[in-house]
C-alpha cells in the first residue's frame, strides 16, 4: 500500500476521514514531524526521506519546489494536489483509492491532481 505524507497546511477533517475508513494507511504528517511553517524544500526533503508521497493543498509553490528535486536529481516519491474546492467525502475516497491501488515508486518524479484531471 502507498505510504503518504501530510503537508503542514492540509485539511485534517479529510486525514481524519481517511483513518476513520481506513486506519492501515501510512499516513505521516508534517506537523508531527516538526516541519510546522517549514519551507516547502524541507517538507520534500521529509516526504523523499521517509518514501512518502506528499499530499498537498498547496498548488503555487510545492510543484516548483517538487520539480527543482527532479532536475537536480534528488528523490521525490510523488506529490498529489487536492484543490480546496474538492468535496471532504470525495477527497477521502480519492486518497484511499490512491493509496490501496498504487505501488511503490509508480508516482516518482510526478506531480498530479486528485481527483485525476
């Protein structure tokens, strides 16, 4: 199953929603790991080191920050971005989809939207 970070700033009724449904998910957040207000290099740099994707509500500055990884050759395991506008029940049923039916790496080096475009 997909292992999954938690941007700073991500809605937690949606990471609730998933452990209630779901509470097999690896789910990491990046306040628990101290990155509360840290730069979007650093919560990568996390998220890479810890072989999570990163989920994101954040669409203006972490698929910059995720793609300089890829130019200089750094690992970066994937970043989702659920806009805010995305509905909490169709957010969980898209991340729980996400995560029981990807393999490891499949989403290396990209940048995607849920729900898929």
């Amino acid at each position: 199953m997909l292992r999954l970070a938690i941007d700073e700033d991500f809605n937690n009724h949606i990471v609730r929603g998933v452990k209630l449904v779901r509470s097999d998910i690896d789910l990491l957040r990046a306040q628990d790991a101290g990155l509360r207000t840290r730069p979007d290099a650093e919560v990568l740099e996390w998220a890479a080191r810890e072989n999570h994707v990163l989920l994101t509500h954040d669409i203006e500055t972490v698929p910059p920050q995720a793609y300089d990884r890829v130019r200089a050759g750094l690992p970066m395991p994937g970043v989702f971005i659920i806009e805010q506008s995305v509905s909490i029940g169709v957010a969980i049923e898209e991340i729980i989809t996400l995560a029981e039916c990807s393999a490891e790496g499949e989403w290396e080096g990209q940048v995607n939207f849920l729900p898929f475009k």
